[in-house]
C-alpha cells in the first residue's frame, strides 16, 4: 500500500488541491456505504481542513437506509455535476461508472484525480492515479491517504464517515479484510468513533419490509446447486410486493455462503433492461472470474458484480439456464 500511496503522489495530490478552489467528488452508479463514506470523509477534509469549496455527486440517489450517513454541512447532488478546478473520482475505476455524470466529467477541464480500490484503473483519464485492489475499501484507502496528508483524527464526523464506508464494503470484517483493515479501525476507535453506535445505524434500523423479504427470499426463491452454488432472483414483481427500497437488499447475497456446502453465491435483481448481479465467494473460489467471464463486470476475488441483459447475454438460454451454467463454469 505505501507503493500506492507514496511521498511523491502525496506531493502531487497537494499542489494539485492547493491551485483548487471548488472540488468536486463523485462516485459510482447505486451508491452504497463505501462510495458515501470515502466522498463524505474526503469531502469534510477539504472543507474544514483546507478551506475548499466542495460538492459531492452521485449518479443516483442515496439509499434510505444510509442518509444517516451523510453530513448536514455538505452538499450532495444527484444526477448533475458542477463546474469544478479538481475533480475527484472515487470507489470506481473510470468514468463510465457514473453513469449519467460520465461524459460531463470526463469532458472537463480540470484536473482529475482517482481514488479507487478495483482492478483495471482507466490511469489515461487521470493526472494522478490512487489505486489498488490490496485494500479492503475506497474509505480504508482515504483513510490512508488523509493520514499521509497530515489528518491526525481530531475529526470525529470524518472518522465515522470512514469507518463507515470500511465496514459496510467488508459486510462487518467479512470479505477483502486485510491487517491495514485491523489498524484502520482500531486508530479511529481510539480516537473516539464509537463502532457500536455505528453498528446499530447500519445493521439495526431497516424498515419490517427488508425483514420480510429476507425470510421470503431464503425460503421461496433460493436455489442450492449440489455442485456448491447457490442463487436468487429478486424480480420487479417481489420488490413491489415488499415495497422494497434502495439498499435494502443489501447483504441477503452473502446469506447463502453460511451453508457449509456453498462456495458461491449469486443475487440477480431485476431493474427495466437488465438485472443487476452480486457475487460472493469463499476462499479459493473466484466471484470476481465469474463475473468477468458471464456478467459484464469485475470487482474483487471472493465480493463481485456486474450486469446481465438477458435481450443480449443468453444466447439462446433460459434466464436459470444461463445462471446455473455460469455458476458451474464458475465453481
């Protein structure tokens, strides 16, 4: 990580923040705890520390279930951008991960800098390049990098930001943990992040609708493959009939991986073209192979995802059809 980091790019990312005065920061389509958390740290880092004018973007809106997240003192847009001196990609490897923000982004003349902990950085669409898949998050590498800026922790709302996004991207220290990921957490607590006040925040306060569909999801709509795999479907019909928000399907794909047998986990949810896929994996089994080479995407070893658009991928196949091939490819 110091590789990643290093005195060099440290200099270069100051004197780039120094010729700003308004900083943009945007993050991936269907924000989640990471991408809020890195843009909100980073962002309140700028704004108390170094006196700058900044805005934070999202290509969608924030799930419910995260607006404790964000920080009253911060502005946060959706679907637009603003013209900025520095902009700051976050939690996601090129532009085209921002959706409808991404050509306004990339066609501006600033300059821009990256911060990202996925594989195949776009390093030609940035003038400094943050990047490395050996972390457990984009909020664990900010965390990292303020330090290396001389952020000493007396920001408690910047703490909790980070330790935020840090949890939430490893689901509570259970995938893409490192011993970086230990010392990160252990220094915020230290300087007065209180983890269980966070805790109950983000695994103890969803709606009675996300309960429901947990236990209806488990019990009707998932498949176990005797090969080791296992998968669901959360179709546009279920997700009305639980009035089901933003982010609160959020974890149910990690659920079948505490059955002894399953190696691999898959969730499909359906949106109007495509379903949005999420893969998780125990150790020595590649979610991240499988959603390269079936689902248009990528991500880590054992935590990955991407897309799939049955009027293009299946070939001919069923929907289940192309889903079990994969997974048994996969396996």
């Amino acid at each position: 990580m110091t590789g990643c980091i290093g005195k060099e790019k440290i200099d270069a990312f100051r004197k780039l923040l120094g010729n700003a005065r308004k900083v943009a920061l945007a993050a991936h389509v269907h924000p989640d705890g990471d991408a809020l958390g890195c843009v909100t740290a980073l962002a309140l880092y700028l704004k108390r520390e170094l006196g700058k004018e900044v805005v934070c973007l999202f290509p969608d809106p924030l799930p419910e279930s995260l607006e404790f997240a964000k920080n009253p003192s911060l502005r946060y847009l959706t679907g637009t951008t603003e013209e900025a001196d520095l902009i700051i990609l976050m939690d996601c490897n090129s532009f085209s991960r921002t959706d409808v923000l991404g050509d306004s982004l990339a066609a501006s003349r600033a300059p821009k800098v990256l911060i990202d902990h996925h594989l195949n950085p776009a390093q030609d669409s940035f003038s400094l390049v943050f990047s490395t898949p050996d972390i457990s998050s984009a909020s664990e590498f900010t965390f990292w990098i303020l330090k290396a800026l001389g952020w000493d922790l007396k920001d408690r709302e910047t703490g909790e930001a980070l330790l935020t996004g840090m949890t939430t991207d490893t689901n509570n220290f259970a995938n893409s943990v490192f011993p970086s990921t230990f010392t990160m957490a252990s220094e915020l607590i230290a300087a007065g992040v209180d983890r269980d006040a966070l805790l109950q925040k983000i695994y103890f306060s969803y709606r009675e609708n996300r309960v429901r569909l947990m236990g209806y999801m488990q019990n009707e709509a998932l498949t176990i493959l005797p090969e080791g795999a296992a998968y669901m479907i959360l179709t546009k019909e279920i997700q009305r009939r639980f009035d089901l928000r933003e982010g609160e399907s959020e974890g149910l794909v990690n659920v079948p991986l505490s059955i002894r047998e399953v190696r691999l986990s898959l969730l499909l949810k359906e949106y109007e073209d495509h379903f949005r896929v999420s893969l998780r994996s125990k150790k020595g089994t590649s979610a991240q192979q499988c959603a390269l080479k079936f689902f248009n995407g990528g991500g880590h070893e054992n935590a990955a995802g991407g897309r799939l658009y049955p009027a293009v991928d299946l070939g001919g196949k069923s929907l289940e059809e192309y889903v079990k091939h994969a997974l048994l490819e996969s396996l």
